[in-house]
C-alpha cells in the first residue's frame, strides 16, 4: 500500500498532530473515532459506514477490528510508535479530515439556542460543529440572503447514523417515521427527541464513557414550502405551515418540526448523555478522594499552612537571613560593579 519512506513520513506527522491536541480536542477526536468504530459495528454497517477510509476497503472483519483495537486517545503520543501502518493511515485520515470541527463548548451554550418548557436531563459534553468554508457558504445561499431565517431544534438518532449524518448529511428518505409526511423529523423540546436516542455501548478506551446516547441540536433554514411546523403569524397558527403533503395524520403537533429537503438542516451541535466507564470512573474515584481528603482534614491544612507562613516570616526576620542577604548584595554589587570597572 505505501513504501517505507511514505510509513515513515505518515507516522512523523501524526506525531506531530498528536502532540498538539489539548484536552478538549482529545475529547472531540474521541468522539470523531467511537463515531467510526460505531458505524463499523453496526448492522446497517453498509449505509451508516460511510465515508469509509479507502485504505480499510476490501479488508476482512478480523483486520478491521484489529485496526480499531487502540488505547485512549490520551496515550497514542505515547505509544504511537507501536501502531500498524493502517492504524497510523486511520488516525492521520481523521485528523486531516477538513469537511467540519469538533469543539467542545459549555452545555448551557448549546442549550440555550431553544427556549425548552420542559425539564431536560442534562447532558455530559456538548460538542459545537464548525463547518468548513464551501459548506457555510453553502447553507447561506440556501437562506435567500437572510430572506428566510434559522432556527435550531433537536434530533434524536442511534449513535451509530451519526457517522453518516455528520460527514454527508441528513437523508430525509430513509426515515421510517412517515405519520405526518415524508421527511426528517425534530422537536423544540429535548425530551422529545430524547426518546429515539437510545444508549449504545462504546470501544472500553474511550473518553466519552462505556455507553452512550447522542442527541443533535440542528440549525434549520425555515423555507415554508419545505419546513413544517407551528408558527405564530400574530393572528393564530397558520395551517398551511403544518401540513406535509403525504400526511397520514393530518397537520404537524405543536413543538414537533418536520423538514422535506435534506439541504435546509444542518447539526451545529452534538450533545452526549454518558454512562462513565473504568477510565472515567478511576478519574472520578481519586477526584473524590481528593475532595473528601480536603474536607475531610481542613482544619488541619489551615494549621499546617499557618505554621509553614510563620515559619517563613521568622526566617525572613531571623539575623541569620538577614547577614546572609547582606553577604549575597554584597557579592552581587562586587560583581557587578567590579565588571563595569573593567570594561571602563
């Protein structure tokens, strides 16, 4: 597949890559890779699975799930000298990958794009989409020059179409949900969407934790002939903004969005409900250790910190530090002055 001297350059470059990742983007690189390992295993591997590395094409099960076998995203700069050259191919495809970034931001940014009447669990991590430039440029000729405006709303889905969705899009087709028309279907409230979100086990190492559930907060272009759903007009719900024309069950239910063009949605954010795993919960366990030992033993601490400031403050005071520091300006005056002498 590649000489040496093209192994050789791949792995220093990732290297490179690797060691600049802080903590937050290790957090969106794991999910970008539980996202591919996920797809890989899925059932409906064949349409979820993609876009698919060429490298990995034509390959058995048993190589692939050897070249997804990793160790935490936090220790590859460690031990990425001991991965396979496909596995070097594979990290360095998802990290050069331009289509969009992961950044992970505050819950409450993300949460507060939709005005919620109901309570909503809230989620562990949320993840902020930043598409590349021909894709935003994209999606604003698609608003007419602001004629039509945004607004978000949520997504339930399995984990395992988030690959998919991310990379290539919303396929409006696809959906089995057909009760109030062709199309994809979102709701103003999380709790809603909550529902079609299961849980689904992830790879042991990863940072998200041991089972997972995705809920997507979507930007979408509202185009009346493509976006159904109930709006104020200032006189009452208008009708024709609810029905979908192949609908089984009359007009759209208040809070639910139903869009028919698979171009005027977007996700702009990945929220992530977590059950934690081992990594997660050694990481939790020594926090709060720490936590229950400095609680636990305060009154002491504050002693301790007390006694070590009046011990700095008698040494600073002692005639012993005192002649010391006389000796040290001294020198330091000798010296200095000394050598200016002698460039004179």
């Amino acid at each position: 597949m590649s000489t040496g001297k093209d192994i050789d350059e791949e792995r220093r470059l990732l290297f490179e890559r690797l060691s600049t990742l802080n903590q937050s983007e290790l957090h969106a690189f794991d999910l970008q890779l539980t996202l591919l390992r996920t797809a890989f295993e899925s059932y409906k591997r064949e349409t979820v699975f993609k876009p698919c590395p060429s490298f990995l094409v034509g390959l058995t099960d048993d190589e692939l799930h050897n070249v997804f076998r990793l160790p935490p995203v936090t220790a590859f700069a460690s031990v990425f000298d001991q991965f396979s050259d496909l596995q070097v191919f594979l990290l360095n495809w998802l990290l050069t990958r331009d289509t969009f970034k992961l950044n992970i931001v505050p819950v409450e940014t993300a949460l507060s794009h939709v005005k919620h009447q109901l309570s909503v669990p809230k989620p562990d991590f949320a993840f902020e989409i930043n598409y590349n430039q021909v894709r935003n440029e994209r999606f604003h000729d698609l608003t007419g020059n602001n004629r039509y405006k945004t607004f978000y709303a949520y997504h339930g889905t399995r984990l395992d179409n988030l690959h998919s969705i991310l990379h290539i899009g919303f396929l409006g087709h696809m959906n089995k949900l057909s009760l109030f028309g062709s199309g994809t279907y979102f709701s103003l409230e999380p709790s809603v969407s909550l529902h079609y979100s299961p849980f689904a086990s992830v790879w042991a190492n990863s940072l998200l934790g041991k089972r997972v559930s995705c809920l997507l907060l979507c930007e979408i272009i509202d185009h009346p002939d493509h976006v159904k759903c109930a709006i104020e007009n200032g006189t009452g719900n208008n009708q024709d903004r609810r029905i979908v024309s192949d609908t089984q069950a009359g007009a759209v239910p208040e809070k639910y969005v139903v869009v028919t063009s698979n171009e005027l949605v977007r996700v702009k954010y990945v929220l992530i409900y977590s059950e934690p795993n081992d990594l997660m919960q050694l990481d939790q366990v020594a926090r709060s250790r720490l936590r229950t030992f400095f609680s636990t033993h305060r009154y002491n601490l504050y002693l301790l910190f007390y006694f070590i400031l009046l011990l700095l403050i008698g040494f600073f005071n002692s005639n012993l530090f005192k002649f010391y520091w006389r000796l040290f300006k001294k020198r330091s005056n000798h010296l200095l002055f000394g050598s200016w002498h002698l460039a004179q």
